[in-house]
C-alpha cells in the first residue's frame, strides 16, 4: 500500500520530522493531565460541582477515543501531512476556546472538540517517527516516542501547576497556541505523506460503528458522572441513557463482529494473549490518569497546597519512571517474561495505594509524600511496556496493528472511566461518612461539649459575642466533619483501587509467554 524506505529520513531532516512528532504527542498527552491540578480553580470560577468539573478531564478522553480508529482512515482520505496538520490546528483553535470558556459545559464541549484533535496527534506522531527511521534503528525511535508516552501525563500537574500559580487558569490552554503553530509550520515543511493506493471507498467505513461507539461511550460516562447527583435510577434520564449505554454496546460489538471492515477489530480478541492485555491495558489507563486526578485533588481541596506545590509532587514519579523505562525494555528484550514483569508491576502498585491510605490525614506534610510517588513511578514502568508486549507477543501479521490499537484505545478508555468513577465513588463516600460521623456526635457527650467549648473560648478570645461564638463554634465543628468525611472518601479511594490492582494479578497468569524469546519493542509501543 506505501513504500516505507521512501519516507525514511536523515540527518537533520530526521531530527526536526523526530522533534514535531514527539512535541505534538507531548502536547495531547500532557492535556490530558495538566488541567487537573487547575480543576479546583476552574470549580470556583465557574460555580461547578466536583462531579461537573470531572468532566473537564472526561470529555477530552471521550474525543480521543471516538477520533482514534478513524484516524488511519482519514490518513488515506486526505494525505497523512495534510491530516495532521489539520488535527494540530483543531487542537489550538479549541485550546484557545476553551481558555475562553465562560461556563463549565461550555467548557466541556471545547475540551471534547479539543480531544478529538489531540487523537489524531498521538497515533500520527507514532507511525511518522516509526516510518522516517531505517527499520535498524526503529528501536531507538520507539524508544523516544516511549518515553514520552509514560513521562508526559506526570509532566501535566507541576506545569500547571506553575501556570496556575503565576498567571490563571485559562494559560494552561493558551500555551498550545504557539507550541501549535510551530508544530504546524514544521509538519508543512518537513514531514512528507506515504503514497497510498487508495481502495478504501467512503462507503467503506464504518461510520455506524462510530456512531454506536460514540453514544455508548458518551451516554456510559454521563451515566457514571451524574448518576450520583441524580439518585441513580430515581432518574428517567439515568435510566434512558443506561439502556442507551447497554444496547450501544451490544449493537457495537454485533456490527463490528459481521462488519468487513470494522473501526474496531473485535475479531482478533480470539487470542487469549490479547484478551489478558486488553483488561491490563484498560486497568493501567485507570491506574495512570486516576491517581494523576486524585492527589492533586487531596492536596489542594483538603490540605490547601498551592496547584504549583500539587503538581510538582509528580516530579520524582517521573524522574523514577525516566529511569526505569530503558531498563525494563532492556530487560525484556534480554528474554525475562513480561508476566514476572506485570506481576511485579501490579503489585507494586497496590503497595503504592496502601502507602498513601495509610499517610492521608487532614494536615499530611508534604513529605510523606516523596517516596509513595517514587514507587508509583517504578509500577508505571514495570507495566507500560510489559503489558502492550504482553498481548502483541503471540499475534501476527496484520493482527498486531489491529491489537495495538485496541489495547492504546482500552489505555485511554480505562483513564476516562477511572475518573468518572472516582468522582462519583469520593461524592458517595463523603455522604456515607458524613453521616457516620455526624451520628456519633451526641451533644450530651462531655467531650463534645468539651471540644464546643474550647473552640467558642477561642473565638470569645477574639473579641466576640458569646452567643455568636457559640455559632462560630458549632460551624467550626461541621466544618471538622465535613474535612474528616472527605479524608475518610480518599483513603477509601486509595484503599479501592489498590485492591483492584491486587486482585488483577491472577489474570497475568493466564497468559501465554510467547514462544520468542525477544519481543520487538516497536510494535508494542502504540
């Protein structure tokens, strides 16, 4: 279909196609995450609740996944410079957008039009690095491409961070805006198009499957976000967009079953290998942005860290995964099992989240911190790499493109998820707890009156009234419950997800080690 020696590249040509590639996936991957640091800035500008503002980091991972399977397809169509091109100016016109978003679904909306850009950007920027390297040094290149992959969601909150805290939010946005427009200007000059043999017709395409991919999706996510706030099936809306959600899925899977050219190639989860991948790949895309969406979220709302102090919390997790990453590809290629690996990973994982189960308490100093972030960054590494090997390692063929790209779409899909989920898991526990502790809070009990009447000393001690710092006092108190019930929501939180990753481990066992005993890092790394 395309002569691949003919888009190899040298010299500096290879170095700057190498640079506008990594830079445009650095720029998609980072958006994933930089916004999270600044969710509680952008909560209180616009008046929207944690549940609302979730979406913010949902809806740009919905447009990432529906753009994905079609992105090839485009790549044909249009040509694959013009294409890209295209996707990194929707990226920028939507960024510039969404810092001007004066509500929250206004906001919403840009972030998923900006999502459906940045898809493109990351599975592009892959296959161009892949093609303008001699297949000698495709190793080298995966490797960068890589590296980037794992690095750039830990480089997103201490970015924003510094945004958030020397200018506002709305900059973390704006600072695509050039980065774009130089990534476009290159991609013009520099990276050149394969000659298709176009045989892919419109009428081709699987458009019924994106449709049913885009409303299951879509009405699954609106369900997990509000369903809480609606109380659940007491909702006709929850209800309507629940069987939405179930039939979506069903017909998506039947059409893509009986369909000959799918979006989505179901077909090839016939392998055992790739269905083991598929659940890993989906766990670790929860793993990865949920506890990138959750710490900074702890440290700003309960503890009152500044978004700059929140994300550079993420530096050593990333210095540690930089690290390792060489290490652990070096490791698989020498022929150590990519089980061993994942195992280790999973577990290390799980002792990443029983760590900070046990360090969170209303006033947790900083550097209780450091090293449950470091072995965090260590469990990345050991399942980044080993898990997409993992389930390419006993496919063939043209079976490894399609199984790529189905464990990179479960990656983002697993993170979307996770983020819905945890939103509404820390709203439902912060009530359940509340209600606990408030239950236990007996007026007649000499503690609690001990507690009431040391707390309205202190406010009659600064000059107030005594029956106003009575009601000071009794504020005091709720506002106590209400910072321990959302303690008591992230440790369980931690504690979940920990488990979680726990109790993956036996599936690792049923998969096969391939019969090779090296495993070409570049088909893995999509």
């Amino acid at each position: 279909m395309l002569q691949q020696d003919s888009l190899v590249e040298y010299g500096s040509r290879r170095v700057i196609v190498t640079i506008t590639a990594v830079l445009c996936a650095l720029l998609e991957i980072v958006d994933t995450t930089i916004v999270n640091v600044a969710l509680n800035d952008m909560k209180g500008n616009m008046g929207a609740t944690l549940t609302e503002i979730g979406w913010v980091v949902t809806a740009y991972a919905i447009g990432n996944v529906i753009v994905v399977p079609m992105t090839s397809w485009l790549s044909q169509q249009f040509g694959r410079r013009n294409y890209f091109a295209a996707s990194i100016m929707i990226f920028v016109v939507f960024s510039f957008l969404c810092g001007n978003a004066t509500g929250i679904w206004e906001l919403v909306l840009f972030r998923f039009c900006q999502g459906l850009g940045g898809g493109a950007l990351l599975v592009t920027s892959q296959t161009i690095i892949t093609e303008s390297y001699p297949i000698e040094k495709r190793g080298m290149a995966q490797a960068i491409y890589g590296l980037g992959v794992i690095i750039g969601p830990t480089l997103g909150p201490p970015l924003g961070g510094y945004i958030v805290d020397h200018f506002s939010w709305p900059y973390i946005f704006y600072i695509n805006i050039p980065i774009g427009i130089v990534a476009t200007l290159l991609t013009l000059q520099f990276v050149r198009s394969p000659k298709y043999k176009l045989k892919t017709a419109t009428r081709h395409i699987d458009f019924l499957g994106i449709a049913l991919l885009a409303v299951a999706v879509g009405s699954l996510q609106y369900v997990l976000e509000k369903g809480h706030d609606d109380d659940w099936f007491s909702s006709n809306t929850i209800i309507i967009l629940t069987v939405t959600a179930i039939l979506g899925i069903f017909f998506f899977i039947w059409r893509e079953l009986t369909y000959d050219n799918p979006i989505v190639e179901l077909r090839v989860l016939k392998n055992g290998n790739l269905r083991v991948g598929t659940v890993l790949s989906f766990l670790l895309g929860f793993g990865l942005y949920g506890s990138t969406f959750i710490v900074p979220l702890y440290t700003q709302s309960i503890l009152g860290w500044t978004a700059m102090d929140a994300g550079m919390l993420f530096i050593p997790s990333g210095i540690a995964t930089a690290l390792m990453m060489p290490v652990i590809g070096r490791i698989i290629q020498g022929g150590v099992k990519q089980q061993y690996l994942i195992g280790g990973g999973l577990l290390i994982f799980f002792l990443y989240s029983l760590w900070c189960y046990n360090i969170l308490t209303p006033d947790t100093p900083e550097g209780a911190f450091w090293w449950p972030l470091i072995v965090r960054g260590l469990g990345l590494s050991m399942l980044f790499i080993p898990v997409t090997t993992l389930a390419l390692s006993t496919l063939h063929g043209q079976q490894i493109g399609q199984g790529a790209a189905f464990t990179g779409m479960m990656r983002q899909l697993g993170g979307s998820f996770g983020v819905a989920v945890i939103t509404t898991f820390l709203s439902r526990q912060n009530m359940v707890h509340r209600v606990d502790l408030v239950s236990q809070l007996d007026i007649t009990d000499p503690k609690v009156q001990q507690r009431v009447s040391a707390l309205q000393h202190g406010f009659m001690s600064k000059g107030f009234t005594p029956d106003r710092a009575l009601e000071m006092a009794h504020k005091g108190l709720d506002f106590i419950v209400t910072k321990q019930s959302a303690v008591l929501s992230y440790m369980d939180a931690f504690l979940y997800i920990g488990g979680l990753f726990l109790i993956c481990i036996p599936f690792v066992i049923f998969a096969r080690a391939s019969k090779k005993k090296k495993v070409d890092l570049s088909a893995g790394l999509h």
